[in-house]
C-alpha cells in the first residue's frame, strides 16, 4: 500500500535574534500547514535565531529546551512533525542544529555536517559573516524522520551541496529529503538546481524551506519548493515574503499550492 504524502516547506522572515518574535512567525506559518492537512512541516536554516554568527552562542538551545514547547504543542494539536532550526550546544559542541519535533511529543536532533562558507561577493553594506566553522562544530547526527508511513532525511544548506549526502539519505531508504536552508541570491540557481536533479536521480521528493528576507546582512533568495519524486516542482513560493509552500500526493499525482502570510 502506498502512502500518501502531504509535504510542507514554510519561508520566513527572520528577527534578528528575537526567538519569541520567531516562534510566534512558526505558529502562525505551522497553522497553514496545519489547515492544508500537512504531515510534515520543514523551517529553514537557523530558523528560530536567524543567521545572526555572532548571537549563535548567546542564543544556543539546549537539547530539550522549553522555548520549544510551543512548537511540540502545535506539533501535537495537528498531528504534524515540525522541523525548526537553531543553534544548539551539545556535549560535542555548538552546532546548526534542525530540531525534528514530533506529534508525540518527542524531540530529535540532526546537526549540520558540512559548514558553509560565505563569498566576499555576496557582501551586502560592507558586512559578511564569518565563516561557519569560526563559530559552529560540524556536527554527526543524522536521525531519521517518520511520518504517515514513510520515511525521510534532513539536509542543512551546505549539506545538500555535496551529492553524496542525498545519495546517502535515498540508501537508507528516505522518500523525502527535508532541506532546511539559507540560500543568497547568487547561489540561488545552482543551489535550488542541485535539489532538483536530487528529487529525480534518488526518486525522492524534496522539501526546501529557505528564508523569504534578509539575516545576517545578507540578503536571501526566497523560492522555498517542493519536487515530486520525478523531479518536477510542484509548489513554490516567490523570492521575498513569508509563507507556506504545499504539496499533496494523490491518486492523480501531486497537486500543489503557494500560500503567502497574511494572504
């Protein structure tokens, strides 16, 4: 028997370090997902902070930490798993970490293996960031995410730019490949291109939720998406804004939509 996927990807708009500010965000966009029946709902990279380097450590989650309890109750109420990101300091270090919250109730944690590093040309007002790896620790955890039936990876940015990680994710037998991520506008083609060609190469649809406004003075791409298995994409939001791409797999194929805060 097949199971039927209902895949969402939420684009936000990051405050600086306001963690209350970006959970309120996560409600409000995991409400939408919640109203279109989604069964997986995917943040992009560093989702509860913004991509702010040098608030990483001040702002560092724990593994179990209570600000989460918002995100686990909302996970609850609409039987929907919620990936969220955040840094997150563990035994082994600090970590660009994807919280995987599930309906019940339980908390997983998969943290980024490959560090990104910013080019000079996509400085914006004379700031870029430091490198990540002048602030994180790569990171090995690499749990599996169950939903409906089905089983899926988590991929953080720089991760999916290296084809072996979602080769790895399709082995192990993941029909879906959750990418939580942060992308700028020059990388923006190649990247998004990258998690297309993943989708039909693996027969995995893919997840991607990128951020709809700027963080750490850099500015983002948007264009959050969903790819069916064949690699055709069946949802996808604009470059700036927030919101909640869909995708919902029937008899029919996949019928997807873009629904925009505040729409």
């Amino acid at each position: 028997m097949k199971h039927r996927r209902t895949l969402a990807a939420a684009q936000t708009i990051p405050s600086p370090g306001d963690v209350a500010a970006n959970i309120e965000q996560h409600l409000r966009l995991a409400t939408i997902a919640a109203d279109a029946r989604a069964q997986v709902l995917v943040f992009p990279e560093l989702s509860l902070t913004g991509y702010e380097m040098e608030l990483a450590d001040s702002l560092a989650f724990s593994e179990n930490d209570s600000r989460l309890d918002p995100l686990l109750d909302a996970a609850a109420r609409s039987s929907m798993t919620i990936v969220a990101g955040a840094p997150v300091m563990t035994a082994s270090g600090l970590h660009i970490g994807a919280f995987i919250l599930s309906p019940t109730g339980g908390v997983d944690l998969y943290t980024k293996h490959h560090l990104g590093v910013i080019s000079e040309s996509a400085r914006v007002d004379g700031i870029v960031p430091p490198p990540e790896a002048s602030v994180f620790t790569p990171g090995k955890r690499n749990p599996s995410v169950n939903f409906g039936g089905t089983i899926a990876a988590v991929a953080i940015c720089a991760d999916t730019g290296r084809p072996a990680h979602a080769q790895a994710a399709a082995a192990r037998g993941a029909a879906t490949y959750l990418a939580s991520v942060f992308i700028i506008p020059s990388c923006a083609d190649d990247e998004i291109g990258n998690l297309g060609t993943y989708s039909q190469r693996h027969a995995m649809a893919v997840v991607m939720a990128n951020y709809g406004g700027p963080s750490g003075g850099l500015a983002s791409a948007g264009r959050s998406a969903i790819w069916s298995e064949r690699g055709e994409r069946v949802a996808a939001l604009a470059p700036a804004g927030a919101g909640v791409a869909i995708a919902a797999e029937t008899d029919a194929g996949w019928r997807g939509r873009a629904i925009m805060l505040g729409d």
